[in-house]
C-alpha cells in the first residue's frame, strides 16, 4: 500500500491477494502512521498500543504540549505549535462572512444571555482561542455570537440557522471549553477497565459522511486541548473505532445506529454524557430516526434533561419536529437566524420547467455553458441531486459516457465508494456528483460552485438543504431545479421562499402556485416570515391562549410586531404541552417515522398526514 489509502494490508504479498488481510482504514485514522506501517509491515494493527498522544490534562490552558498529530495541516515547529501565518482556509483566503452581518436575529425562551460580538469577548480559554485563528474565524457568525453564550450559561437550545452559517463551530467551541475547564478532569473519558468509552459529549448526525465531517472540524479545534474526540459511524468495522475509543474519548461524533450497536455490546456507556448533540435535529427525528434517538436519549443511562445540556442544530425546523424534539429539553432557548443563502441572495435560485424526457438534454446544455463560462474552460463543481439511487447510477453512467466525468454517492454504494466518491469530488478530479439526499446535508463541500436538482425533492425543507451545499460561508452560488408538473405540489412553497430570497420567480411557476394545493410546513406554519423558523410554543400559546387557556412560557427578545404581546415572562413550558389539546398530537408525531424507514429517501407525506391530524383534532 502507498502513502495514506483507505485500506491497509496486513501480510502484504502484493501478486498474491487471497493471501493478505486487508482491512479497512477509515478516514478519521488515516493520518495515524503507526497503523499505516503496522498494516504494511502486517503487524498486527491491534498490537498499536499507544498511537494516541493524548496530551495530559494539567488544567485549562496548560496541558502539554504533545506530538499530537496537527488536524489542521499547517505547519507546526518542533514543539508542535502551528505557525498562525501559516494557517487559513486552505486557500489562504480570510473567509468573508460580512454577508451575514445584517441577518435578523430572534430568541425566545426565558433569561435569554446576551450575545457576543467577538470571539476575544467570551471565555473559551487561551488554547481553543489560538485554534480558532488558526482556522481564520476572525468573527463568530451570527449563529455563533448567540448560541455559544447560551451554550456557556447552560441552556438547552433549539438552534434553527442557515444552511454554511457555521453552526459545527457553534456547538463544538462550548464543548470543548467546557470539557477543558471540567475540573478534576474525567478519567480520559473511558472506564478503569479501559473497554467500556464513556463520552462527556454525544454529538449525532444522521450520515456516516457528516459524522466524519463533524469529527474532522471538531479534531481541528480541539487541537492542543487534551479534548479527545472520536467517532462511530456504520459502513467501517467497529474494531477499529473501538481501538481508537479505548485511547479516551471526551467528545463522541456518532450515527444512531451504530452508537445503538456498540452500547449493546457494551462498548460505549452514556452515563457521563453532560452534553448531547442533535445535528440536523429535525431529520433525526424525522424519517424512521425517531425511534432509535428516543432509544438512545431516553432508555439507556444517559442523565436526563436537565441534568445534561442539550443542544438542537437544524437549518429547517417543521413544528411537528419541535413538539418532538422539545421531550428532550428543559427550558430551552428557541434561536432563530434568518436564511442567509436565500434571503442575502447569495445563492442565486433558478427554476426552468423541464418534461422528464428532456431533462438530460437540459442538463447537458447546462453543463456545456458552465464549462465555457468556468476558469479555464473548465467544469466548476456541480452537485447534481436525483430521486433515487437507481438514478443516480444511470445519470452517472450517461454523464460519463458523454464526455463529464461524474462520482455517484448513494446509500447502496459501499463506504469506500462513497468515500470516493466524495474525495474524487471534492479534489475536482470528478467535476460532477450525482446524489441522492444522503448527500443534502450538512456537507461542507468548498467550492461546489452548482447545485442543480434534476429531481426536485417533495418538501421545501430538503430542496433548502440541499441548494445549501452551495453558497456556503459568505460564498455565492447557483442553483438550478428542473421542474415539471409532477412538482406541482412543491409550486407554493418554492415560490414563497424564492420570494423571501429576493429571487427571480418566473411568471409559469407563479400560476403552478396558485393552482397548487399543496400547503407545506412553511406556507402553513412560517406564515411568510423572514425567518428560518418560528418557536413552536409561541404559536402554541397564541392559539391556547384565544381557544384554552393562558400559560407562560418566557420571554422573546424580537419585537412586538411578531405577536408576542400578552407573553409572561421566566416560565417553563412543559415538554409535549400540545397534548394538552388532544393526545392526537402524540400520535400524529408517530407518524414522522412510520412509512419512512429508508433514511436515504424522502417521505414528507406521512408528516404531513400527521400535522393535519394536529390541526385537525387540536385546533380547530
Ligand atoms: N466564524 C467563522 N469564520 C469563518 N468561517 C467560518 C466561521 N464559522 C464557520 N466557518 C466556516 O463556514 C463553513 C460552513 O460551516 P458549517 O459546515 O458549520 O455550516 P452549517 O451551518 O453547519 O451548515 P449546514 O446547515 O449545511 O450543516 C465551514 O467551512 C466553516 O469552516
């Protein structure tokens, strides 16, 4: 094996394959030389005792200085200190976030703490701080400012912000400032018998993909800490991501069902868990997750609300997932951050109508023009989203055939295909990648320059997320949906939120939406707010308030002019307080996962069948 591939060999014979062991290396290992070397030499990787320099905890600020592999990968001196003007974006470029600077901002919940306006203004210790320059943050996002002083005061919080707006950063800086500052430290996060990983942090993501991002992000900022991090995703063998837990783990990144498997074997204890993590909260607890999360978060040892500090991060946020999601928190904070892609323009929406049978014509057109137009005559990065997974094997394989070079990623390729898949995208090698929605969220992918969805999605919030991928910290981008009759349904709420971005609505799509009897979660629920979503409690309460009775639930910090006039202050809302109303809500909520058991696919209608329920049988 050369340099750092995704395989190791063990008893390398090279003309001889049957003979060696080849195993897997997952990404988040690669950079470990000693399991490398031990796999081309064919020791044993298992006898790698101690490929962890875990640096030892000398309180906060002053751990030693280590050989601990350096994330970031700028140069370092011998002490293993990045040079800072050596670090950057990768690009050397200082990342422009004035874009978001007048995005409107809206709390609600009780003693709300003030936001911060720089990074030097909160208290996240010497070390975090000099990471934070080191990858160029020169200002917290809006997300930013408001979720880490809420994080730091202890509060739950449901955080709904743009898609790129830095919410990974938002939710991990806490994190580790608050495990560094931890005192006396745990016991390097694993058990005296060393098998069992007990994390102080769980963070969980629904991809295997974005678990690793977030693993990735979350190594860079602790770099230097002492705060160790790992992560547990499906797809790679457990053996080595155990191997890696049982070094320490402080902060875990995980996919639901694996972290289930591992603390069944009773690999992983959640008992030490302080601070739990849902990124893309409202998928988790859409699309057959529900179940396994309420599994993970509520029956096995991990502290109850309250007792943890949990933490919701989404760029959408249906009501229905709210009430869900709210059995989670005690007294939490509602943060909403306006969609900056959309509403600052920089993610430049166009709709053309296009028959089904014209599409890869289109398309091909389309891709001709960006060639001509890119730097160089050449393709820009173009994310291509498809239906199904069978289509995307077929546009990939017609791509190609015509001359564009296309990766595939779906969740019937293998982990190492969409890996691949995914590094020979990100490089430029493959211009192109065709995906299903395994790929809609959460990747931060730098210059995908075109998100074109060859097939729309059947809700509003997954076209939201997935023209996401481009546009992405203070970038521009363009995205482009072909659109037919078959997306009817999608008309009203696409126009309502082209109209929010200050897009350019074409006048057909306009008459689409008018005949349109679709009424989505945003036209029913964001009631053409500027917002990326509106705190469930507030509705709940106006509507109880004219139809049942009065309850306080806290303060909100945005103005008159959003209703909240006759709202009491510094009250706690009981989780699930819509049940009130009519224990239809509950089962309504049911709904979410039933019929949507493959997490690759969409299936809004279920949720959708569910929320007339509540609408039906509770409020009207
Ligand atoms: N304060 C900051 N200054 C400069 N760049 C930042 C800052 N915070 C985050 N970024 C960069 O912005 C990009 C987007 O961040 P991130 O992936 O956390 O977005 P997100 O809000 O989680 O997006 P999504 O909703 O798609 O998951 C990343 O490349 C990240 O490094």
């Amino acid at each position: 094996m050369s340099g750092y591939g995704a395989w190791g060999e063990a008893g390398a014979s090279n003309d001889c394959f049957r003979s060696r062991r080849i195993f897997y290396i997952p990404p988040h290992l690669r950079h470990e030389r000693s399991l490398v070397s031990a796999a081309e030499s064919g020791e044993a990787y298992f006898g790698a005792r101690d490929m962890g320099h875990r640096a030892p905890r000398h309180g906060r600020g002053k751990r030693r200085v280590s050989r601990e592999p350096n994330p970031l990968g700028i140069a370092c001196d011998e002490m293993g200190n990045l040079r800072i003007s050596d670090a950057g974006d990768g690009a050397g470029n200082v990342i422009d976030f004035s874009a978001y600077e007048d995005i409107p901002v809206e709390t609600s919940g009780s003693d709300v703490p003030p936001p911060a306006s720089t990074f030097a203004e909160i208290d996240l210790g010497e070390v975090l701080n000099r990471n934070i320059q080191r990858c160029r943050y020169v200002k917290p996002t809006p997300v930013q400012r408001y979720a880490i002083p809420i994080s730091l005061a202890g509060r739950d919080l449901m955080a709904c912000a743009q898609t790129g707006s830095g919410k990974t950063a938002a939710f991990c800086f806490p994190i580790i400032s608050e495990i560094m500052r931890s005192s006396p430290p745990l016991k390097n996060g694993r058990n005296q018998g060393g098998r069992l990983a007990c994390p102080q942090a769980l963070i969980l993501s629904p991809t295997r993909e974005l678990s690793c991002q977030i693993h990735d992000e979350a190594k860079k900022f602790s770099y230097q800490t002492g705060v160790r991090v790992g992560v547990v995703y499906g797809g790679a063998p457990a053996f080595l991501q155990l191997r890696n837990l049982e070094k320490g783990v402080d902060i875990l990144v995980a996919t639901p069902g694996r972290l289930m498997d591992l603390i069944e074997r009773a690999r992983i204890s959640l008992q030490k868990v302080n601070y739990l993590v849902l990124d893309e909260a409202d998928r988790m607890l859409d699309m057959g997750f529900e179940p396994q999360i309420r599994k993970i978060v509520e029956q096995m040892d991990m502290p109850p609300p309250g007792t943890r500090q949990t933490m919701l991060f989404s760029a959408t946020f249906p009501h229905g997932i709210q009430r869900l999601a709210s059995d989670f928190l005690k007294n939490y904070i509602f943060l909403t951050v306006g969609r900056v892609g959309s509403s600052t323009e920089l993610i430049k929406q166009r709709v053309e109508f296009v028959l089904d049978m014209n599409k890869r014509n289109y398309l091909k057109v389309l891709l001709q023009s960006d060639k001509v137009n890119g730097s160089h005559a050449k393709l820009p990065l173009t994310l291509i989203f498809v239906e199904t997974k069978r289509a995307a094997d077929s546009l990939q394989n017609w791509l190609c055939i015509k001359g564009f070079p296309a990766s595939a990623i779906h969740g019937d390729r293998n982990q190492l295909e969409r890996e691949h898949a995914l590094k020979s995208f990100k490089s430029g090698a493959t211009p192109i990648m065709v995906a299903t929605d395994v790929a809609a969220r959460g990747l931060d992918i730098p210059h995908v320059a075109h998100v074109i969805n060859f097939d729309l999605p059947r809700d509003i919030d997954g076209y939201v997320h997935r023209i996401g991928r481009t546009g992405r910290a203070g970038k521009s981008g363009l995205a482009t949906a072909f659109f037919n009759d078959a997306n009817q349904p999608l008309a009203k709420a696409l126009v309502e939120l082209m109209q929010e971005s200050c897009q350019e609505v074409p006048n057909w799509l306009c008459q689409y939406a008018d005949g349109s009897s679709y009424v989505g979660e945003r036209s029913r629920h964001h009631g053409g707010s500027r917002f990326g979503g509106r705190d469930f409690r507030k509705e709940d309460l106006q509507l109880r308030i004219g139809n049942y009775k009065s309850e306080s639930y806290g303060e909100s910090s945005c103005a008159p002019s959003h209703g909240d006039a006759g709202f009491l202050n510094n009250g706690d809302i009981k989780s699930g307080c819509s049940y009130e109303v009519g224990d239809d809500s509950c089962s309504a909520g049911a709904d979410y996962s039933i019929g949507a058991g493959d997490a690759n696919a969409y299936d809004t209608g279920s949720y959708n069948v569910g929320y007339d329920q509540i609408v039906a049988t509770g409020w009207d």
